[in-house]
C-alpha cells in the first residue's frame, strides 16, 4: 500500500517539470520577469561588492535555472551549480550555450549529498535554503565544500515567510519546501556545522530604496528636494540598525 503523505523532496525535484515551459522560460528571465526584480539587482550588487575579484571558485546550491550562476561566470569566476530538478539544470545549460558563456558548469543533485567538489572560496545559497528538508545538512555540505578560511553566503526568507499566500499555494500546488530562514537561524545552523564566525548584513534593497526615491520628483523646489533627501538618510539610517531587514548572512570557515 502507498503512503499518502506528503513528500517535499519529490516536490522540489518535479517543480520545474510541473512548471511546464512558460514558467522554466520565466526562471530564465530571472531577475528581470520578476516584480521584485529591484530588490535582485540590489542583492547582486551587495554579492557582488563582497566578493574578492575573480578568479574566484563559487558553488551555488540550488540554482534553478542558472541565471544567477550565469551572472557570476560572466563577470568570471568558476562556478558550479547544483540543482535538484534535471528539467531547470536543462535550461541553465541552454541558456550557456545560447549566450556562449564559458565558466559555469551545471549538475542535477541534491544540496543535502555531497555532490560539488571541495576547495571552493564562497558557497552561496540565494533564495534556495528554506526549500531544504534537512537545512542543518545542507549548511553542513556547504562547509565541506569550502576551503579554510572560504566563505557561505545566504540571501534567505525573512520570519513568517512560510505563512504567506504565496508560499501556501505553493506548497498546496507543488508540495515543495517553504520555510522561514532568518539570518539568525542560518548562523546557528553554520555555528553547528563548524563555521568559526558570522555577519549579518540588512537588505541591500531596502537600503538602496531608502535613498533611490521617485517621490523625489514630486519636490516642490530646491529646499524641498533637500528636505527629502534627508530624511531619506535618516530613513537609511534607521534601517541599518533594524533586525527585521536583515535578509544576508555570511559565515566564514
């Protein structure tokens, strides 16, 4: 007799084939088909400010469809990408013959096995952690991953992720994994698995909208303009010492 219960794991591995090809063609389009796609380029632009320049080896653990580990291959590094669903791995590999992109190579296999390699400098999961089943073993794999002195860098959900409607759907539609993943929870998933210290960052895009306003065309005049951008400093400021905008988290082996 089969079990009738729920399996996440299954889930993941089926998501993109259920998807079909309009919504595998709109994870490649990823950040830009997205209408979060500023809050994206701002957490490239942090990745981008924190890592050394290439080369660098990078390991991103449950990439999709690749867009982000195209990105970081195109600016050079050598990157590796694990994913568990055989039909995004598909497209990623198409979109790198397409775009002729050297530099990144693509593997169906689950984050929770050893599947990478080692001596890598960063281990990066973006947005991809809270759909492991065992997110303790996960961390434990990118650890291992690293070389000493290497570094995993998490952009995750916030608290309460798991209870919106769209994670809801999805777990009713797909049974896929939707947890919470604060940066407090992932530091002391890392503290476990050995990481000898961690940072925890704000959200690039709260920042950068803090301060890159389109209200500022509704100024007034001169001093006006000049009001409004203080307070959009003082806004900045206050962001930076408040917990709820904390979404980046790096860990150091």
């Amino acid at each position: 007799m089969q079990s009738s219960q729920p399996d996440p794991k299954k889930g993941e591995r089926e998501y993109f084939a259920r998807i079909g090809p309009k919504g595998i063609r709109h994870a490649t389009l990823k950040p830009f088909s997205e209408d979060n796609c500023a809050a994206n380029l701002a957490h490239l632009d942090a990745l981008f400010h924190f890592l050394t320049p290439p080369p660098a080896r990078i390991v991103e653990f449950g990439c999709g469809t690749g867009w982000l580990s195209l990105f970081l291959a195109t600016r050079g590094y050598a990157v590796t990408a694990v994913d568990i669903a055989p039909e995004a791995v598909a497209a990623a590999k198409r979109q790198q013959e397409l775009r002729g992109i050297a530099g990144a190579e693509f593997l169906v296999g689950d984050y929770e096995h050893p599947v990478a390699g080692t001596g890598f400098d960063y281990a990066l999961f973006f947005d991809a952690l809270h759909h492991a089943e065992d997110e303790q073993l996960a961390v434990q794999r990118a650890y291992d991953a690293l070389r000493p002195g290497g570094a995993m860098i998490a952009f995750e959900t916030r608290e309460g992720h798991s209870e919106t409607e769209i994670s809801r759907r999805a777990v009713a539609e797909f049974g896929v994994h939707e947890k919470d993943m604060s940066c407090a929870k992932i530091a002391e998933l890392g503290r476990r698995s050995g990481f000898s210290r961690h940072l925890i960052l704000p959200r690039a895009h709260e920042t950068m909208r803090s301060l890159y306003r389109p209200s500022y065309a509704k100024a007034t005049g001169q001093f006006d303009l000049r009001v409004r951008l203080l307070l959009s400093k003082l806004r900045v400021i206050r962001r930076l010492f408040t917990s709820a905008d904390e979404q980046f988290v790096v860990l150091w082996k």
